[in-house]
C-alpha cells in the first residue's frame, strides 16, 4: 500500500505542481488504484455580470466528473482559464487545458442578449476548456449541442457521453495540451 502511494506521488510531482493525489481508498477492499485529480484554476475577475454563472458553471463540472475539477484561482495562484466578459460571441480556446497550460474563455453578451442561458453558455465554454469540441444536433440534452438548441433551452450539464469523454482526457496527467491555439466560436 505505501509503494504504491509512493509511486502516485512521484508521478503527480513530475508533471507539475497543479496535479494532486486522489484520496487513498478509506478500505482495503479491492479496489483500482487512485486516479489522480487534475485542478484547474479559473479567474473570473474580468467576468463582469457572470461571475456567480461562472461559478455554477464549474459546480456542475465538478458534479459531472471525477478526474478533473475546477477551482476558482486564489490570489497570486496560477490561472489556467481566464474568463472574459466582453460583447462578442461566447467563445473559448480548445483543451483539454492542462495544469500546466491555460485557456480562455469569453463570455459573449451577444448570445446572452439573444436570451440563451447564461449557465449553459459557461458550462458549454468550459466543456471547449476541457476539449469537448461543438457538436451542433440541435437537441437540448447535449450540452456541446449549444446555440443549435433553443433558446430557450436550460440545460447546464453534460450528457453521459460529454462526461466520459472528459473523464477520458484527463484520465492520464501526461496527456499533453495541444499545442496550436484553436478558438471555437459560439455565434447562433
Ligand atoms: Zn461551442
């Protein structure tokens, strides 16, 4: 057991400082080994008017997944995904953004005006964080589905299949960020 806590540790410490261990097993029940949890940090400073859609916008991440959570950047912490209020088009920088890597997030008030939900819109954007690319089929049970939704469609959380995809990226804290910034662009 102390081996094998060892080895995790050695590993989370030799991709950085951002990955921490998974808490040990309460039991010696058989069991899989910890996964180690990626965090992430985000600044909301310049979010404006959506700080507090911001912040549910990554509790119902953090309630969605295990291997990856998203955690409002401390003072002076570094900062993996900006957020950004600004008069465009929702958009993000495409992830999976690693501990050691960043992204950002704009918080487009033109959909918002158009009446789309603002909770969704940051749970779509941070799903572009987490590298889940657009998936337009219209239906309001797909989160990355975005604007092809409609309107008036309040769906915050990521269907089964966006959540193991995610789970999937951040399976491993070696997998790399890609290195080309790629921008997705949310216009309806
Ligand atoms: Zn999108």
């Amino acid at each position: 057991m102390f081996r094998r806590t060892f080895a995790l540790v050695t590993t989370a410490l030799a991709v950085g400082a951002g990955v921490i261990a998974g808490a040990a097993p309460a039991s010696a029940a058989p069991a899989p080994a910890p996964a180690a949890v990626v965090t992430l940090t985000y600044d909301d400073s310049l979010a404006a008017e959506f700080k507090s859609a911001v912040a549910q916008g990554a509790a119902n991440w953090n309630a969605s997944v295990t291997n990856v959570r998203l955690v409002k950047a401390a003072s002076g912490q570094r900062v993996n995904i900006r957020v950004i209020a600004d008069n465009g088009w929702p958009r993000a920088t495409l992830g999976p953004v690693r501990p050691t890597g960043s992204g950002t997030v704009w918080f487009g008030r033109e959909a918002v005006n158009d009446g789309y939900n603002v909770v969704r819109i940051i749970t779509h954007e941070f799903g572009h964080s987490l590298g889940l690319p657009d998936r337009r089929t219209g239906l309001c049970s797909d989160l990355m589905s975005g604007s092809s939704a409609p309107v008036s469609c309040a769906n915050a959380l990521p269907n089964a299949t966006e959540r193991a995809q995610v789970q999937r990226n951040y399976a491993s804290a070696l997998v790399a960020q890609p290195a080309r910034t790629t921008i997705l662009v949310d216009a309806a």
